[in-house]
C-alpha cells in the first residue's frame, strides 16, 4: 500500500464514487498506512455499544465508516471546485499544496528541522 494520501485531516471534500457519490464533508481522521479516511456524514454504519459502566447508556449509534481516499477529491477553498493537488518544494525546504484548477496555494507544510 502506498503511504501518502493527497487528502489531511480537516480538507474539505467531495466524495466521486460509491453509495455516497456527491456528498461534501469534512475529513475527521487520515490514515495514510492504509490509504483510508474517515468524512463526516459519508459511509454511515451503526454500532451496538454496550454500557462500559452504570452510568452510562447502552444503545445503536450512527458513526462514520472508512472509505478509500481514491474515492474522495479535495475541494479547493479558493476556487471551491474539486481539484488533484499539485505538490511545490520551496527553497527553504517548505512544500506547498497547489490547486490544478486555479493555481492557488492550499496550504503549506514547515520541514522539519532535525537535531532539535
């Protein structure tokens, strides 16, 4: 499996395949070692919990499943269009994520500086 994902946790996006084909949401969890991620409101499953103790609540909740993040594209908030991220290496070592649409920088990630 691969071990990057275009998409992060809190990216707007738009789910392009599947059951939930067109929902937007936003990403709780990435999980890059699978290539899965969790999206609010898309993929609903139910769960049986049981009560852990006495004051809590036995009962069916309604949570979020995983998808694959091949089935989901970033929605750029510049353009608000869905777009394929283009990755930019600055000079000071910085990597930029850029829209294909409109050319916009999504955001941008700090290398990391090593021996501190």
């Amino acid at each position: 499996m691969a071990n990057k994902i275009h998409v992060k946790k809190d990216d707007n996006v738009i789910v392009i395949s599947g059951k939930d084909k067109g929902n937007k949401g936003k990403v709780i969890k990435a999980m890059p070692e699978t290539g899965r991620v969790y999206v609010e409101g898309v993929n609903m499953t139910k769960k049986h919990m049981k009560a852990r103790n006495q004051n809590a609540q036995s009962g069916i909740i309604d949570r979020e499943g995983s998808i694959d993040a091949s089935n989901v594209m970033l929605i750029c908030p510049k353009c608000g269009k869905a777009t394929k991220v283009a990755k930019k290496v600055n000079d000071d070592g910085s990597k930029d994520r850029i829209c294909k649409e409109c050319g916009a920088v999504i955001d941008t990630v700090k290398k990391a500086s090593k021996g501190e």
